[in-house]
C-alpha cells in the first residue's frame, strides 16, 4: 500500500519513467531484431517517438513540482527576502498565466486535429497531442500551489503552517 502511496504521491516521476522505460525497450529490441534478424517491427518508431513524448512533458511537469528546472537567481540574490518573495510570486503568477494558455492551445490543437490519425498505427492522434494538455495542466497546478504557498508566505503566514 505504501508503494501505491508513493506512486500516486509522484505520479509524473512514475510515469515519465514508464514512458521512458517503453521507448528505451522498443528501441533496443528493434535494433536486436534488425541488427540479427534482418528484420524490425514496423510500428516501433511511432510508439518510440509517443512515449517519448510523453514522457517529455509529463517529465516536465514533475521536474517542475521538485523545482529541478534550471533556474537563474543571480540578480534575485541582490535582493532583500521580502523582495525575493514578491519576484517569486510574480513568476508563479506568470507561470499560472503562460501555462494555462498553453493549455488552452493545446485543447484548441486537439480540436483541430480530431479526425487525424497516426500513419503507422492508424490510432486517433489525440492520444499523443493530449500530452501537452495533460503535462501543461499538471505544471498549471503545481504553479498554483506554488503562487498559493509564496502569496501565503508573503502575507504573513509562518513556513510552519504551509505544511
């Protein structure tokens, strides 16, 4: 039960790794087939290229939850903490902000392409473009804990009560 815990509590981590786990498998075991039996699996690159993709923007969603993003704070560190405070929550608003329109696109990407399907597997493309939605959403949210936790912090409230 506590393994369950642990996946769900790091869902994009899990996941991210899965996806990449099934690139890095198909790939090798296309290149075995080919490289000994002369001959590879056809569907092997789109399902390759998806979770890859896949993995990129759930990845990124979780790498930015952890705050592992790279990040330059060379002219925040000039700054005051309560100033430190204010131009992080400046960008967690904007984070919110950019992200959530991403979001938007995206939708707005899934709708225009609908009836498209992918060449080789012949499965609706909505399943490899809902990566962006899902790995933006994800980021959304996190973005709006963040804003959440920084506004409180800002206002007063002690770093104990956050937790």
């Amino acid at each position: 039960m506590d393994l369950l815990k642990k996946g769900l509590k790091d869902f994009e981590i899990v996941a991210s790794a899965a996806f990449i786990c099934v690139t890095v498998l198909v790939v090798i075991l296309n290149v075995i087939l080919r490289y000994f039996f002369k001959g590879g699996l056809f569907w092997a690159e789109e399902v390759a290229t998806c979770s890859f993709i896949w993995s990129i923007f759930i990845g990124a969603a979780g790498a930015y939850r952890y705050n592992m993003h790279i990040g330059i704070d060379l002219v925040t560190k000039l700054f005051p903490e309560k100033v430190r405070e204010a131009i992080a929550m400046v960008i967690n608003f904007l984070m919110v902000a950019i992200n959530a329109y991403i979001v938007y696109l995206s939708v707005l990407l899934i709708m225009a392409n609908k009836m498209k399907r992918t060449p080789v597997l012949d499965i609706p493309a909505i399943y490899v473009n809902s990566a962006i939605t899902i790995g933006f959403g994800l980021t959304t949210i996190h973005a709006v804990i963040f804003l959440y936790k920084e506004g409180r912090l800002f206002f007063g409230a002690s770093a104990k009560e956050l937790v």
